[in-house]
C-alpha cells in the first residue's frame, strides 16, 4: 500500500506538535546518550540520531498505512506481519547493518538485547503515535462534519425564515379576498393585486444574498397595504427615511417579521394608531426602526420570530449588527425595534 502525500504530510505536521515532539525527544535522547557512553567510535552518535529520525518517521507512518482509521481493514493478520517485518527491517538496517559498513564494530544499539527492545519500541510506538494522530484526524473531520451539518441546519431554518409569512394573516387576507369578490370586486382585484406582488418578491428575495433596502421596504409597504386593506381605520403609517439609504444593501426579507410583528401585537390586538418606519444612515451604520402602538411586553415564551432574525444578523453581518426592542422611552403605550447594520452591506459570500 503506498503512503498518499497526505497521509506523509498530516503525520509529519503531527509529529511535529509539541506534545509528541517533547516526548519524541526525551527518549530519543536516551537512546543517543546510552549509544555515546557505552558504544566506542565518533561515528556512534551519528548512527543513533539516525536510527532514531528512521523510527520516529516510518513506525507511525507504516502503522498510519497499513491501519488506516477511516476504513474497514482486511487481512488484518497479513497487515500485522508486514508492519513488524517492516520493524525488523528497519532495526535490522540501523542498528547493525550501518554500523558494520561504517566499521564501528559493536554499539550498544546492535547489541542483541538492545535489538529486542528497539524492536518493541518501534512497534509499539508506531502503534501509539499513529492511533493518536489517526484519532486527531478523525476527531477533526468529525468536528468539521459536524459543524458543515450545523450549518446546513441553520440555512434550512433561515431559508424557511426568509420564506415565511404568517399563514394566518395568509389565509385570513384569503378568506377576505373571497368575501369581498362577493361583495366588493374592486377591492378584491386591489387585495390580489396587492398579495401577488408582494409573494413575488418573496420569491425573488429567498436566493438573493442582498437586495437594495427600497425593495425591502416596498415588502413591508405590501403587508401593511394588505392589512389596511381589511381594516382601513386600524392604523395609518408614517415613513421617516434619510438620504441615500434607498440603494443601501440588506439581507432580503430581514424587516418583514418585523412588519408582521408590529401589526400583530399593535392594530391586530386592538392597539389602533399610528406604525413609524424609519430609516437613516451615519457613520457607515444603516438604522432601521419600526414603532408601533401597543405597550412593550417582553419576550414571549416559544416565540421564534425575533430569535430567528439575531441568527440571520449574525449570520450575515457578524458581530456588526444588533437588533434593540422595547418601549418609546417618550411614550411607553409604544413599542419599537431597531436594528443597526454595516452599510456597505452583509459579509461577502454570505446568503442567509
């Protein structure tokens, strides 16, 4: 079986942590100390720190090889043979071979006791230092995997998100589209006309990594329409919006929750009054804000709308962006929420 390049260079990098390294060197100093103190001939410490780099090199590596961790391994009995011929091969080569060409005669590494053992700490450490690396391995691909999977969750659940729209509100316009072709078929065609285009968008805005915040407010304008449309004195709308924010990137669909939210805890609970959007930008920070009539409760228990739209802000902008709601600190009967963002738009490749 041939060593894939990386395969050699994943076991070198490991090799190479400290935490084996140190130890590595521990024992290979021994060894070199031992062959300098009782071997005769300069060329004995050479031969040791030889021997040793072949060790450490080619037992984790050989192990790695032939017991790969990430598949099943037949002929295990066959593999096992090669791995301790491949010990004693290399034993065999370093510690008496080379010597007896070099003319050193007798060391304390070619000594037959000292074989034995070199041949089990190749053996055994080989087997030791390629599992831990093998594992390391694993550990690490199975962190990524895991974390690609996360993220695939998330996407799943952020795609639903920018899908979304409230099927009661749905199905409610719906009912009332059907009863007014009955009763009012101009007001029915402006209902449809008013629902089409606003679905249209939708669809347009689920893949797009950003669109202008003009088209996204043209969205909220649309579900607003849509409930003034059922009960024209439940609100109106004010819109306050600053200079040359109309081109200004955003994440598509990310201020319609907050739409339906402010009708639905506002003019949809009885709360009638006045809806503000508001948008300016300064010091390359995009503030949008909408305020609705209706007292701040706080975060309702279950709820995943407002969750959600953090995710997709930190998803898309990082740390960048925040999302602030609560009560008009000038009128508590009011709630508002604000969310600040780069200007310049969300991180580059990012489609949430």
């Amino acid at each position: 079986m041939t060593p894939q390049p990386a395969t050699v260079r994943d076991t070198l990098r490991a090799l190479a942590a400290p935490r084996r390294l140190v130890p590595i060197l521990v024992v290979s100093a021994s060894l070199v100390y031992a062959q300098a103190h009782y071997s005769p001939g300069r060329l004995a410490i050479p031969v040791a720190v030889l021997t040793c780099v072949a060790f450490v090199l080619v037992a984790p590596l050989a192990f790695r090889v032939l017991f790969p961790d990430d598949e099943r391994t037949p002929h295990l009995a066959a593999r096992v043979v090669a791995y301790v011929g491949l010990a004693a091969v290399v034993n065999v080569t370093f510690e008496i071979l080379l010597p007896e060409l070099l003319g050193l005669g007798w060391t304390f590494l070619s000594d037959r006791v000292t074989v034995g053992v070199s041949l089990a700490l190749f053996v055994v450490g080989g087997w030791g230092l390629g599992r831990d690396i093998g594992f390391e391995a694993s550990l690490a691909r199975e962190r990524a995997r895991a974390a690609a999977l996360a993220r695939e969750a998330e996407a799943a659940q952020l795609l639903a998100l920018r899908s979304h729209l409230d099927p009661h509100f749905l199905f409610n316009t719906l009912n009332a589209i059907a009863e007014w072709c009955r009763e009012d078929g101009a007001m029915a065609e402006k209902a449809i006309l008013t629902l089409s285009s606003m679905l249209r968008e939708i669809l347009g805005g689920v893949r797009a990594p950003s669109w202008p915040l003009s088209r996204e407010l043209a969205l909220v304008d649309a579900l607003l329409s849509l409930h003034h449309v059922r009960d024209p004195q439940a609100f109106t709308v004010e819109r306050d919006l600053g200079d040359a924010v109309a081109d200004l990137p955003i994440v598509p669909l990310l201020l319609l929750p907050l739409a339906e939210n402010a009708i639905k805890h506002g003019p949809a609970a009885g709360q009638r009054g006045v809806i503000h959007v508001r948008a300016h930008a300064k010091n390359g920070t995009l503030t949008v804000e909408i305020e609705n009539p209706g007292a701040y409760a706080g975060p309702r228990e279950g709820s995943d709308g407002l969750p959600l739209v953090r995710r997709r802000l930190v998803a898309a902008y990082g740390a960048e962006a925040s999302l602030v709601i609560g009560a008009v600190d000038a009128a508590p009967s009011r709630t508002r929420v604000s969310i600040a963002l780069p200007s310049a738009g969300p991180l580059p490749g990012v489609t949430v």
